[in-house]
C-alpha cells in the first residue's frame, strides 16, 4: 500500500491570518482525500483545527521554547521526526519559516512558498499615483502554495454554514434563542482600523433597543467600557475575558450576524459561514483579506482619495484627521445590520 502524501503546512502572525488558511486547508483536504496535513502554528490558535479530518496540529511555543535561532533549531529537530513529510508549505515567508524551509530543503524535502505580492500592495497603498484595484487574495495565495506542490484547491465551493457543538457555558449565553444574536468587535488593532468609540456606541444602543441580544467582543483591556454599555443598554453581553477561545468560537458560530473592523474577528465569523459586516478604515478589502465567501455589499467603508494607505492598519493617518472611519455614519452600519 502507497504511503499518503503528508504536507508539513507553516503560519504564525496574527489570529486573523492564520484563520484565513483554514478554509483553504479544509478545501485542500476534502479535494484531495489521500492527503494527510500537519500544520504549524502558535498553539494558541489550535482551537481553528479542531475536528478537520486528517489533520494533526502541532503547537509552537514561539515566544518561549521555539524562540530566537537556537529556539528554531529545537523547532526543526521536532519537526523533522515527523514520520513521511513529502512536502513543506510555507504561507507566511518571514525569516522564521523561510530558515525552516531552508532547514527542509536541503534535508531533500520539497518546498513551496507564499508570493505576498509585495510590489502590488505597495502600488495599492502608496500615497501619490495608487492603482486601485482587487489584488489576489490572501486565500487564493495561501491555495497557489499547495497549487505548486501538485495540489490545487478550488475556492468557488459556496461556504457552508455550520454551527459548533456547545458546552453549558455557551448554552446558557445562547438561551433567548428566540431574539437575533448580533456579535459586535468594535476595536481594532491599529487606530486606523477602528471605528470611533462614541459613533459604535449609537449603533450599540440602536442595535440593543430592537429584538436582538448583542454579544460584545474583545480583550481584557476593553472590558472597562464594555461594562459601560452593557449598564446603558439593554440586551447587552460582554464578553471579553469570559470565555476560552474554542468557547468564543461555538458562540461565534451561532451568531445571526457579526459587527466587526477589519479585524480577525471577521474572519472567525466566516469560518462558519456568518455573514459579516465589516468596517473598513485605513485598509480596503481590494488588498485581499476580506473575510472568506463574505459579501462585498456589507463592507462599510467612505470613498476617499488616501484609501487605502497601508495594508495591515499599522501606518499613522498622514492627513491627521483619519477621516476614512470619521466620514462613516452610524446609520451605514446600522443599515446593513438590519437583520
């Protein structure tokens, strides 16, 4: 009998950008059914792997076992006693995974790496002369990976919706069942990915005085101001810091809709096929990290001669005004959220 083929699969970052190679990973799998996948993450992101078939996650403590060179050295070690590794997919090109792919390469395994598309974002994002238009996107880059290693992935397949199995926990959250259950992300990474606080305040309080049950979601560090809302609006639930994440991604998969920045909520939200509608400040769906079978109608966003001026919201607004979140009504949002 063949030994299956086994892809060795890379991608740390962000929450948002690991999430984004899950649907890809799923199609990939279910297209290619000899296939077996290991893949390579923070291990505080295993929680998006549970339950794919024939997928192993191995969890990488890259801020304390696996860190700096010798860190990454331990980290090959373990990876290659990896039993029948054919192949290595690198999606995040970034010195860590590129000295991996190295590591991989000469020990004869076959590798393929992410094309980030550097040139064309900075042509998006540039301040004078940008050429604005739809670039790639990142789920259609993470599929050309596994393309090059014999293995195309159609993304055309309709996004299912799919709803997780509860714990009491989030069966209780979930009780008023009969009310719609709208999940809001207001914050951002960056400045220049969040909506002002006062503005998301009216769609909260416009939102919260219909029949819905609005969940809110976040950090530690917001809790303080949830805690303000949930005491001046009705059918309010703050959520932050109350539950794990694989409970925040039952909750999340049973939502009627979800309210978020460009942020990675977004993209837990698409994973389950909930639709989005997402705000769009210094950065613009045209870059490619829209969320995954989402509709493009619900992305809220102002027309404006800057927009976009970076690709991931971390460069300060050069105009000082961040008009591209200022110039959006709370109406936009509250429109679109009209479920």
């Amino acid at each position: 009998m063949n030994t299956p083929a086994h892809l060795l699969v890379m991608r740390f970052s962000a929450m948002g950008d690991v999430a984004m190679t899950v649907p890809v990973v799923k199609q990939l799998l279910q297209q290619h059914p000899a296939l077996i996948v290991t893949f390579v993450s923070d291990a505080k992101f295993s929680a998006l792997f549970d339950d794919i078939p024939r997928l192993t996650f191995f969890g990488a403590d890259i801020h304390g076992r696996y860190h700096g060179f010798a860190g990454l050295m331990r980290l090959f070690s373990q990876l290659k006693k990896i039993e029948n590794i054919t192949a290595v997919a690198d999606l995040h090109d970034v010195l860590r995974t590129k000295l991996l792919s190295f590591l991989f390469k000469i020990s004869g395994k076959k590798i393929s790496v992410i094309d980030k598309g550097r040139k064309e974002k900075r042509e998006l994002t540039r301040k004078h002369n940008k050429i604005l238009k739809p670039l790639r996107t990142g789920f259609q880059r993470y599929a050309d990976v596994f393309t090059a290693l014999g293995y195309p992935v159609d993304l055309s397949i309709k996004q299912e919706r799919v709803k997780l199995p509860v714990n009491a926990v989030v069966e209780q959250l979930l009780s008023n069942s009969h009310q719609t259950k709208i999940g809001i992300a207001p914050f951002g990474r960056h400045k220049e990915k969040t909506y002002p606080i006062d503005e998301m305040e009216k769609v909260i309080a416009a939102l919260s005085a219909k029949d819905n049950t609005v969940f809110l979601f976040g950090g530690s560090n917001e809790r303080t101001q949830f805690e303000t809302w949930q005491k001046a609006y009705p059918n309010i639930i703050n959520m932050a810091g109350r539950l794990s994440f694989k409970e925040e991604l039952m909750l999340i998969s049973h939502l009627d809709l979800m309210i978020s920045m460009d942020s990675g909520n977004m993209h837990l939200a698409a994973l389950y096929g909930v639709p989005v509608v997402s705000v769009w400040g210094a950065t613009h769906p045209f870059a490619g990290f829209y969320g995954f079978g989402q509709d493009a109608f619900n992305a809220v966003q102002a027309e404006l001669y800057c927009r976009p001026c970076s690709v991931f919201g971390n460069k300060p607004c050069y105009r000082g005004d961040w008009a591209c979140m200022n110039m959006i009504s709370p109406l936009w949002i509250i429109d679109k959220a009209d479920v």
